[in-house]
C-alpha cells in the first residue's frame, strides 16, 4: 500500500474520531472500533490503568457519569493529529496468530480538557466486513500535564554571576530532598532510580533507601556467571542509554557499575545501608507516612507524602524438606552461590528449572564438576535467546530507533490481546525455530510447556512474564545444549520425599547422591515482602490482594497504579515497565499533589 493511502486512511479515519470526540457522541466514538476491537487507555479517561474488550463494555465505561457529565464529555479529548514526524507514522502492520491480520496503524496527539493535559495515541486499524476502516486496537496515553512537562531541573554550565558550584547546588538540592521528600522510594535497584529520576524531572522531590551499601549491589552480589538474558537495547535505562560498546548480554558486573554511575550522574538522592525499622503509619488527615529509617547508625524520622515500594523481586524461596539439617554437603539457595570452583571434581544437584538454575548448572560445568543433575519438578517453558532476538527483540526493538518511541508502540497493544494472539498462533513461528532444542531436550528428559496452567492455552514466555514474572521459563542461553549433550544430566516429573546425608531421595524411591545441592527455586511473591514491610492492616486493604499478574481487563495488578490504599504505590517488573510506566506513576502522583486526582 503508498503511503499517501496509508496517510489518507488513517487521517480520515482521525478526523471522524475526533468528531466524535469533540461533540461527546459515544455511539459514534465506539463504533469507530471493530465489534470485537480493543481500548487501552492510561490515565486520559480516568486516572487508573484501563483496558476493554467489546463495544458495549467500551461504551459502558465511557458513558460513566464524572462531575454529572460522560467520561467523554468530561475528559473531551481534542486537536486530534497524526504523528508525521517518527517511526510511528502511518505504516502497513501485520499480526502474529493464525488469522493473519494485516491493516493500517500509527500514532497520533491530541489535548485533553480535564485535567489539561497533552496526550498521545494509537490505532491498529483494519478493514470491516463493509470494507470500512476501523479500529481493532485503539490507545490513548496521557502525556504531561500542561504545564508541568518534564524538563530537569537548573542545567549546570558556564554562565555569568554563578555564585556556588555544580557539587554545592546539587548538595542543596539533596538537603532539601532529605528535610521534606514528597516521595519515599524503597529500593534502589535499576526500578526504583529510573523511577526517581522520573520524578526529579517531573519537579519532585523523591528519596530513595537502599539496603545495601551500594547502588548496584543487587546485581553485584549474585553469582558470578551471571548476565542479562535479554540485550542491551531491550533493557536499557531511562534518559540514558548504555554505551554503544557495551556487551550485547550485560554482565552482572558491568550492569551493577552502570547503575551507580546512573544514580551520580541523574542526581539521584539516595541512602546507601538504610531499611525502615518498623510498620510505617500512615496519617489520613495529613495523607502522610511516618516512616522510621535507619541510616546507617542514626534513627531517621520520615514523612513522605507517597510511598513507592521497589523491592524488586521477593526473598528467596527455601522450600523445606524432611532431613535437610542431616545433609552433610554445601546446602544453599541460587541467591547465594558464589563460587562453582570450590566444587571442583564434586557431585552437584540443582532443584529448579528455570533461569538461575540454567545459568548455575553451565557454572558447574564450566568450573569442572564432576557431575551436575537437575531436578525439574514441573514443566518449563523454555525459549532460546535466538528464537526471542528474532521473533521479539529484533523487531520490537531494533537497533538505531529511539527507545521513547519504541516503547511507546509496544505498550499501545492491549497485554490481553497479545496474549489471545499468542494462544491464537503467535507461539507456533517461535516453537518452529526451536525444534531441533526442543527435541533434544524432550529426548533427555527435560518436559516442555507453554501453558501457565493445563489447558489455558499456549501463551509462551509473555503469559509466564505477565501472570508470574517469568517463573517458570528458561531463556536458553547454553544450559539446553549441556543438557542434550548429557553434560548436564535430568530428574524430571518427581518431587523430592525427603534428604539424607548423602543427597536426595525422591518420592519414587530414587535416590541421588551430592557434594553440594542448589536450591533454583525461585523468591517469595511480592506481597509477602509487602506484607512484611508494610504490616496486615495496609496490606488487607489492597485491592486486589496481590502485586502483578493480569487483572480481569489484562492490566497489571497494583503496578504503577492505584494500589488501595492512599500514597502507596508499587513500581515492580522488567527493564521496559519501569522505563514507560515511570511517566505514569510520576503523573499520578504529581497530579495528587496539585490537587487535581
């Protein structure tokens, strides 16, 4: 298709949306989608995190009643305009999935009348059974609030009349952050600074704790052979992409150094060694917290308006077994393995199938075990890093494009439809390319799935990520050759009855015997860490009851939305979440404190 019928399909198709819009014709706006199509939208109808399936439950909500008009009269979104000028400019597209879906899409801006904002959108759009064009997807995303556009804050350079020093400004800044933050960031992984950095440009002032003694020791603290399983450009940072030298796969390392150096070189205010000592209370009639922190060796009193937790993943998860304190041999999580070298020459057992346990089997190996078994106890979705960069990474993400507008493309498609597209046939190209390891796994007794449970449907490694954050998957980065070569050997299908101080007995009577056991058995679900943190009464007034994982509409639970409960927010997931879904959080919280959410 030419792509003046490209620009003449979408812009005709706007312009009647906008029609629609302006004059707060719900019927109109509605059937400008497919019957069966798609609205995503954050926070320009309301300030949560929506999506909806079908004309009538698009119309329902868009029909609810907000200061006695309809959502769409209220918001009344305007100065609808194709976006020309980047790669999201109108294009031919062309979906995964057995239907073949081929049609129009693109992005847009337009304002929104309340609150004042800017705002961005797009469309998927295909021809109907009477060939007229509408939308099968449409998004819309709150951009800025007018007025309140990022911009950092004073830039540092040579001008006239300067009275203190860049490193004089900055420490006053910081003072200020200390004396009065508007929010408390617990956590001071890669999440929790792109989430501060967010705010600094959003004109916020935000204090981040960090438990450890410094940035970066999250990463710096896990095992050795440890890299990033997706590249470079899927996990970059916000405002700061890596080096155009860096390793393709980021080393653990490498990672760790790059976000301390973020933390320096964005302003970030944070407390190195701190924890909060005790259940923070929070304040209704002054909608602030108490929190107690103890930083370093002093007690400090905090009064932060909002409280963002960035824990990142949970504890880790120690199942526990009948005879484990009679096992003779090394015993320990995945969390804590240091060193593969010391065992040398020595039998290994790894319990778990997942990421960690791949990555510290080829340790094992590597380092000369003289035997390495891993236990699967339930089945794996595993997927080759080739087969991702082809099929995902590659085309979502390509090299040379700006990650703003990538992500921006990325996140226009509804997580539930993705998934349908996935059950629908979008998993099959994937499988095909990984044949040959997925035969020779299933050949050494390794068990496959691409279910999250028995006959959901195969969604592949996105449903694993978006119902469990990626429990239960395996990107293949080596581990799946050591396994078909017979190097690293197999236990599948039993779980394990009890230990001795030997090894393993499993409840089919067999037996392994072991050097060392490797408990790859993944980390505690988020809540748990909130529930210890925050203490039952917070806690049982979330809703729903849990942190991530679809909501019935296909929006994640709690994460960079309303969680609640007042001033208390949860910023959770991968590179990519807290890269887009910063801007939300931030946005929310800033239109709270101006009094207009």
């Amino acid at each position: 298709m030419a792509s003046e019928d490209l620009h003449s399909i979408s812009t005709d198709w706007l312009k009647s949306l906008e029609i629609a819009s302006s004059t707060a014709d719900i019927v109109s706006f509605v059937n400008h989608l497919l019957s069966d199509g798609w609205f995503r939208d954050l926070l320009c109808f309301s300030w949560n995190h929506r999506t909806l399936s079908g004309l009538e439950k698009i119309r329902e909500f868009l029909s609810q009643v907000v200061d006695g008009k309809s959502r769409l009269e209220y918001s009344s979104l305007r100065d609808f305009k194709i976006d020309d000028h980047t790669i999201n400019a109108p294009s031919p597209f062309k979906l995964p999935g057995s239907q073949g879906i081929e049609g129009v899409q693109g992005a847009f801006t337009f304002s929104i009348t309340n609150p004042a904002a800017l705002g961005r959108g797009f469309f998927r759009l295909v021809q109907d059974a009477d060939k007229k064009w509408k939308a099968l997807t449409l998004f819309t995303n709150m951009q800025d609030l007018v007025g309140h556009k990022e911009s950092p804050p004073n830039q540092h350079g040579l001008y006239e009349d300067r009275e203190i020093t860049w490193e004089e400004d900055v420490d006053a800044k910081w003072r200020a952050i200390e004396a009065d933050p508007t929010v408390l960031i617990v956590g001071g992984g890669q999440t929790g600074l792109m989430c501060a950095a967010r705010l600094r440009m959003l004109g916020i002032r935000a204090l981040i704790i960090e438990k450890d003694a410094r940035v970066g020791d999250c990463w710096r603290q896990r095992y050795p052979n440890l890299t990033l399983h997706t590249p470079a450009s899927q996990s970059s940072i916000l405002y700061s992409p890596y080096p155009i030298n860096f390793p393709k796969y980021i080393p653990k390392g490498k990672l760790a150094d790059f976000l301390e150096s973020y933390a320096v070189n964005q302003e970030l205010c944070v407390w190195l060694s701190s924890t909060i000592t005790s259940i923070p209370i929070y304040e209704s009639l002054s909608a602030r917290w108490t929190v107690e922190v103890q930083h370093g060796d002093q007690k400090v009193i905090l009064n932060p308006k909002h409280l963002v937790l960035a824990t990142g993943s949970g504890n880790p998860h120690i199942p526990t077994w009948s005879g484990m304190d009679e096992f003779q041999g090394a015993l320990y999580h995945s969390d804590f393995h240091k060193d593969a070298e010391q065992f040398r020459g020595k039998r290994v057992i790894v319990v778990g199938a997942g990421n960690a346990s791949g990555d510290i089997c080829q340790d094992f190996v590597a380092h000369g075990a003289a035997e390495v078994t891993l236990v699967q106890r339930s089945a794996t979705c595993v997927v080759s890093s080739a087969a991702m960069e082809k099929t995902r990474f590659r085309p979502l993400y390509p090299n040379g494009t700006p990650m703003e507008e990538l992500d921006f493309r990325s996140n226009s498609m509804p997580l539930a439809f993705l998934l349908q597209l996935t059950k629908s046939g979008g998993i099959r190209h994937m499988k095909m390319l990984d044949q040959e390891l997925h035969d020779g796994l299933r050949q050494a007794g390794f068990n496959l799935t691409w279910e999250v449970s028995p006959g959901s449907g195969e969604v592949g490694i996105e449903g694993f990520l978006y119902s469990r954050l990626g429990s239960g998957t395996m990107l293949d980065i080596g581990c799946g050759k050591l396994i078909i070569e017979g190097r690293v050997k197999v236990k599948q299908g039993q779980d394990i009855s009890h230990f001795d101080k030997d090894g393993i007995t499993f409840k089919d009577g067999f037996k392994l015997s072991a050097d060392v056991i490797v408990l790859a058995t993944g980390n505690e679900p988020i809540m748990k860490t909130a529930r210890a943190l925050l203490g039952k009464e917070i806690t049982d007034q979330l809703l729903p009851p849990e942190v991530w994982g679809l909501d019935s509409e296909g929006e994640l639970n709690q994460a960079y939305r309303p969680s609640g409960h007042p001033g208390l927010w949860f910023a959770v997931g991968p590179f990519g979440a807290a890269r887009f879904f910063s801007k939300h959080l931030g946005l929310q919280i800033l239109a709270r404190e101006l009094g207009i959410a």
